[in-house]
C-alpha cells in the first residue's frame, strides 16, 4: 500500500518566516494529496490540496508543490502567524482507492 | 451548513465492554470514511462506505470491528470486547462523492482502561 513519510516531525519558525513541510509517497499511481491542519484536541481541516495535473497551487500565504517524477510534495507557509501554531499532515490518494494515506505529522510552532 | 458530527465525543470503556460510535455526515455526502488516530500519529484507515455499500474494509484491525450505514447517511462503528489498544480517536470524514475533499468531524476519544 501507500507509505507517506513527512519531514520535520517539529518546527520551530520566528514569526513572519517562513515555514517548510515535506512528504514523499511510494506509490507513483497516487494522484491526490491534500493537506490537513489540526489544534489540540480539534478536528483536521483541510487547508489546501492539490492534485497530480498541476505542480503548484498557491492560496493567500499558503503553497503547495508536487514532484511527481520525484514523488514529493511540501507545503510552504509564508509571513507566519501564532495561529499558525498546529500539527500539520499531509496525505495521499489514488482514483479507485479513496482512502487517504497519512503522513506522521509535523507540529509547527510560531514564536512571537 | 452543518459539518460531520460525532457522538460521544468522549468515552470510557472497560476492557472487554462493547461500544457503539456515531457518525453524522454532511447532508448529501455520498462518500463516510473511518479511520483511527493514535496519539502523536496521523490518522489511519479503517473503512468506507459509497452509499450504504461497504466497499472497502481493509484497515479494519480486527473482526473485533464492524461498520454500518444501513440507509447511507448516519453510520455507526462498533468495537465488540474493547482491548487497552483500541484507545485513540475515531475520525470521520465524509466527501461529496469519492473523489472530493474530505471533511472530517471531531472525532470521539475512547479510552479503555
């Protein structure tokens, strides 16, 4: 099945830098790959995704770029804010195999 | 509108009880998903439902689980003689259909002591 590894597990950013996440995923038929931001104790809420046809997608202060020939993807988040503070996950999925594929997570902190 | 809701939010089981976890999806979401979230983990498949049709099964860990969603809207995961492995966070997410974004609700935090 699908194997998605993220990096840093912790990351730790001054306010108003910018923050970088990785994952790489192993199976080159994946197509889908969404990113997830969760609170303590909070729901995931996704916060952008981006599927295998296009190489970026950008949304305010929010990116996301794809590797496919790689099989990376990483989230970069600009001009960073203390409500930006949250575990992040990436994820990975596949037409006919709906399921979402989880990397560990990377807990972000922004320091004032 | 309303997002997926989830009930209990909270519970506590003794070793070897049986427990029954609720899922509300948003109106009109054909695709539910289930998966499990271990402390400090990403969350992990456990199963999905296209309708009331269970058409996929494989991250159930054990036949000690079982899934429902008997008239394709609410469903129900049910853990049958409870284990201290089985505590963790019990996430769904439904989707407009298998393809779109998945939106997940909050989650129900079983412990079993």
């Amino acid at each position: 099945g699908e194997n998605v590894e993220q990096h840093p597990s912790t990351l730790s950013v001054q306010e108003g830098d910018s923050a970088v996440i990785k994952c790489t995923y192993s199976d080159s038929a994946s197509n889908y790959f969404p990113w997830y931001k969760q609170e303590l104790g909070k729901r995931p809420q996704l916060i952008i995704d981006i599927r295998s046809n296009v190489g970026e997608k950008k949304d305010q202060r929010i990116a996301v770029t794809l590797n496919k020939t790689a099989k990376h993807f990483s989230l970069h988040i600009t001009e960073t804010q203390p409500e930006d503070s949250a575990v992040y996950f990436c994820a990975a999925s596949k037409d006919g195999d709906y399921k979402l594929s989880f990397g560990a997570g990377t807990t972000v902190t922004v320091r004032a | 509108g309303a997002g997926v809701s989830q009930s209990p939010r909270y519970k506590v089981a003794k070793r070897g009880q049986d427990v029954a976890l609720r899922c509300d999806p948003i109106s009109g979401h054909v695709s539910l998903f289930w998966y499990q979230q271990a402390l400090g983990q990403g969350p992990e498949f456990l199963t999905y439902f296209q309708n009331e049709a269970q058409l996929d099964k494989s991250g159930l860990p054990s036949d000690r689980f079982f899934a429902e969603r008997p008239e394709g809207s609410v469903s129900t995961l049910k853990i049958q003689r409870t284990q201290q492995e089985d505590s963790a966070v019990y996430l769904c997410a439904s989707s407009r259909s298998a393809r779109y974004e998945q939106y997940f609700g909050p989650g129900t935090r079983l412990t079993v002591t």
